[in-house]
C-alpha cells in the first residue's frame, strides 16, 4: 500500500471500528455537559440575607419554586420598602419536566366596596394623595396566597421551614445597611401618620448604619401564618386584626374582602424575538404584551449594526416605546373586567405597520403632565439545578405602601389603588394615564407595568430578568434583553450601560448618563430629566454557565450563583 493512502474499503473499516466509540464518547461528553448544566443554580435580588436564604434553599436540595417562596418571606422583613406581605404581584415559573411556563397573578384586588369615583371630590377633581396614602388606598393582599399556592402546587419543602428564616430574622433583627437606615429616614412623615408604624419605622434622631433592625409584629403574624397556613392571613386572627383596623379607621377593605381573595393562574404572554422566545406577564399587567409589543417593531431593523445606545439606537427604541405605552394606557386593564385586543397588540402584523409608521416619522408632540415621582417595586430572578426557573416581581406600590400597619400586625399595607386609573386621563404617580380599561371596579385589579421575564433559548431558559420602577419596568427589562440578546453582552456589562425611559405621556425623555453632545442632540426633538432607572435582578444561563447579577443602581442587593 502507498504511504499515505488509504482505500475506500480501509478507511470503512476504521470506521466500522471506531465510530460506535466516537459516538459513545460523544453521547458521554453530552451527558456530562447537560450534568454540568443540571447542577448548576442562582439568587439574584435586592438584598443580600434574601439571597443567602434562597441559595440555602437551593443547597439543600429545594428547587427554584422553593427558594422564591423563601426569599419572598424573606424580602418581607429584610427590604420593607416592596418586598411584603401587605401586597401583591406576579410570578413566572418555568417547569424544566414538563417544558411548561406558567404565570400566577397574586397582585391585589380592589375592595368589594370601592367604586369608580371614590378618589373623586363631587365636582369630579381627583383627591390628591387620597389613592396613595390614606385608608382607601389599599387593594386586598395577595402575596401570601401566592406564596402558598406556588409552594402546595410545584413545592417539594414544607412551607414552615421556608418561612421560619423570615421569622427568625423579623425576631431577632438584621443590620440596617446606610442605603436602608437614610431611606427609613427619608420616609419618616409617611410613617408619623401611623401609631405603628411610626414605632417600628421611626426613631427620634433616625436610623443608622449598623443599627439592628426588629419587627416584633412582623415576627408573631408570620409565626401564625407558618402555624395556622394560608387561612390565617385571610380569615384567621391575623385576617381579623387588618380588617378591625380598616373599619376602625374609615377604610373599606372588610373581613369579607380577604376571605373571597383569589389568585389567578395565567398563560404567559410570550413571543419571538430573532431566536429567542419571550415570556412575562399578562393583563393585568402591561408588562408581557408592552415588551412583546416592543420587541416585535424593533425586530424590523438589526438593532446589532447599529452602535450601542447611538442616537439613531435611542431614538428607534423611543419611537417603539411611544407607540407601546399609548396602547397601553388605552387597551389594558384587568382581562375580566376588559377585553384586551392581546392578539393584535401583540401581533407582527401590527408591529410591523407602527415600524412603518415610525420610518415616516409620523409620531406627534404630545402635551406634558405631571412628572413622575418616587418609584419602588422589587424583583428577584431564582434558577435551580433541575433547570426550573422564577422570576418574580412584587411590591407594595410606592416606598412601604401606604405606610399604614393595622396595630399590632407589623404587616405595611400597599397603596396599589394608584394603580387604577382615578379619572380618565388623569395621571396616577408614575405619571401614567388610562381610560375605562382600567377604571376602579370592586374586585378588580389594577393595571400593572410589573414585568418578570424568562427568555427561552432552544426551549430553555437563558435569560431570567426583571426589575422595579413603577412605568419604567418595561423599558428597563427590554434594554436588558436588547443588551443581551443583540449585543451579547454579560449581565455585568449590561447593568453598566445607561438606559432611557418614554412612556408616551409626558413627552419626556427620562435617561441615565449619556455623553454631552448625544444629551445636546437629543435635547432638540424632547424634553430630557436625567433621572437613576430601576435595578435589575437577572440570571443568563449561556451552555453550562450560569451567570447571576444585581445591578448595582441600588446597593444591598447581592447575586450568588454555583456551577459544578
Ligand atoms: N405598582 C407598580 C406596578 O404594578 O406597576
């Protein structure tokens, strides 16, 4: 035989031999890639302690739904501003064995008594702060619903032992950080107006760094609720405490309210971003179909040849913003009480006529309305070794809620009926206006910009994201997910990125630092306020790694993340 050559018949002997062991190798090497993969897990969220309960959780073998039901708990205690018991919100939950992505809207509900007017005086002008921090700004709670549902449901840990960290913390205190001790501070008239929470939230020459913080109340109704479950908090003592306080005190959310609370579980609003798909939530929150929406008229143009937050790149992503947060204030409102077009505002179709639009240029001045004032809200982003995944966001509206506490609950009460529309046309405190969509009727639920997001790579999750700020939600996430999916950037690099905000109503341009002569630029077509956007709590699993991050636009939130 010549050197060097092989016959044909040569070369498929050597194939006969030793392709059943490329193949074995092969599969081997899949296996043990997807065992990488498969141990891998993350916590990412506003605080630190929330975070190393949820890894815990995770460790010790619970999975995503687990740890989320342990940080929410927790986030309770440890970050009182969102995270609670006194209010609502929504989470998304991806099941790795049944490649299922399902949603649970346990946002709040207005009271049976509450009426289309009721923050009206009789000449039809909105009470101001009537929606926001009085008795009557409370819808009825749905975070410990949520909880316990989500742990009965998809769960595998004995929901007592998940809260008992949250107790013990409540119990004992934690040690406020210099961003909590000044924020408590800050919020300090708020709290005078209540006897209990201006003993718990209040001290006469302010909080400190370093102080320990203790929640007596807070401890005692969640050793009941971990005792007695669900029904404590919505027809037990605990259920009976909140409404006495409420009657006591002029409010309308009765004993009746909390024991006919349901949740709703939901189909995800999800679409197709280039490879990707996306899931978040659908109405009541804007959140889904307004990301959905947005990504659907910016897949129209490579966004990937254009330079990372150039003029050209902001202005086509505030064209589509503007579009999507007019639909918004017109079309979305509670499903129940509404009928959301959801097919077409989320449809190609639709985005790619106002992607034509756009390129004509055709988007009108708009007139200015109230600014938007201080936002609160928090996410948290868990992914566990099964591949199962949450993302959920939940609040009390604005900074500790209402700020009111029924005596001797320990348990802040959200001020989420802003988020109704109090008039048509009149803005609420992010400046958003609606219309009959979302106009207040007893037991509906208010509008909401509240975005958890999973985005699926070949079926599975790849990015895990979320974020607070009130309207600006949406367009925080979508620059996450813009910056990640077209731009391949780390969560790192992403959070280092400044960000825009238009919502249509006020034509304002909200953005975080840009260099002089863009700001100059920008200066001529809008009115710009340089103003901090929200933090992001996110997960990316990119092949085997598993990267988590908590932006740092606010300090305390920490992201741990382990691969094996
Ligand atoms: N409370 C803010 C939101 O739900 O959008």
């Amino acid at each position: 035989m010549e050197k060097g050559i092989l016959k044909i018949s040569q070369i498929s002997k050597i194939y006969t031999l030793k392709f059943p062991l490329i193949v074995f190798i092969l599969i081997l090497l899949s296996f043990f890639s997807l065992f990488i993969k498969a141990e891998s897990y993350a916590v990412a969220t506003r605080h630190h302690l929330a975070t190393d309960i949820g890894m815990k959780v995770l460790e010790e073998g619970g999975n995503a739904i687990d740890a989320a039901v342990a940080v929410a708990f927790a986030l309770a205690v440890v970050n009182p501003s969102a995270g609670n018991i006194g209010g609502g919100g929504f989470m998304l939950i991806h099941l790795a064995e049944k490649n299922e992505t399902i949603s649970i809207d346990y946002r709040e509900r207005a009271p049976i008594k509450s009426f289309e007017k009721m923050f009206q005086d009789s000449s039809g002008n909105v009470i101001k702060g009537l929606s926001l921090n009085s008795i009557l700004a409370s819808g009825v709670p749905g975070t410990v619903a949520g909880m316990f549902y989500v742990s009965e449901k998809f769960g595998t840990i004995d929901i007592k032992s998940l809260i008992n960290p949250s107790i013990h913390l409540a119990k004992k205190g934690f040690v406020l950080s210099d961003f909590q001790a000044k924020n408590l501070n800050k919020y300090k008239k708020k709290f005078a107006k209540n006897e209990e929470a201006k003993k718990i939230f209040t001290r006469t020459n302010g909080f400190s760094e370093g102080d320990n913080f203790i929640q007596i109340n807070l401890a005692k109704t969640l050793e009941r609720i971990a005792k007695n479950g669900k029904n404590e908090f919505y027809s037990g003592e605990t259920a009976k405490k909140v409404a006495n306080f409420f009657q006591d005190n002029g409010g309308i959310l009765t004993l009746e309210d909390l024991n006919l609370y349901k949740l709703r579980i939901q189909k995800p609003v999800c679409g197709s971003y280039r490879s990707y798909e996306i899931c978040s939530m659908a109405p009541p929150s804007s959140g889904g179909i307004a990301l959905v929406q947005i990504l659907n008229i910016l897949e129209n143009i490579d966004l990937s040849k254009l330079n990372h937050n150039s003029e050209e790149y902001l202005k086509i992503l505030l064209s589509a913003m503007d579009y999507a947060y007019k639909d918004r204030a017109k079309y979305l409102g509670d499903p129940d009480y509404f009928r959301v077009p959801q097919d077409l505002l989320t449809s190609k179709k639709y985005a790619y006529e106002i992607y034509q639009e756009i390129q004509e240029n055709k988007i009108s001045p708009k007139v200015n309305i109230n600014i938007i004032e201080g936002e609160e809200t928090t996410h948290f982003s868990i992914y566990d070794k099964w591949g199962n995944a949450v993302s959920n966001t939940y609040t009390l509206n604005t900074a500790y809620g209402s700020g009111i506490i029924p005596t001797g609950t320990g348990i802040l009460m959200n001020n989420e009926m802003d988020d109704f529309s109090s008039k048509p046309g009149h803005p609420n405190t992010y400046g958003l206006i609606g219309s009959e969509a979302n106009k207040i009727e007893p037991k509906k639920t208010p509008l909401s910009s509240m975005s958890p997001a999973i985005v699926f790579r070949d079926e599975r999750p790849y990015l895990i994201t979320g974020s607070p700020g009130g309207s600006t939600i949406i367009t925080s996430v979508l620059q996450e997910i813009l910056n990640v999916l077209d731009f391949q950037m780390s969560l790192e690099e992403s959070s280092e990125k400044s960000r825009i905000h238009f919502q249509h109503l006020p034509d304002i341009l909200f953005h975080e630092q840009f260099d002089g002569s863009l700001i100059e630029s920008l200066k001529k077509e809008k009115k710009l306020i340089n103003r901090k956007l929200g933090e992001i709590h996110s997960i990316l699993i990119r092949k085997d790694i598993v990267e988590a991050f908590s932006d740092k636009r606010r300090p305390d939130g920490k992201a741990s993340a382990v691969y094996k």
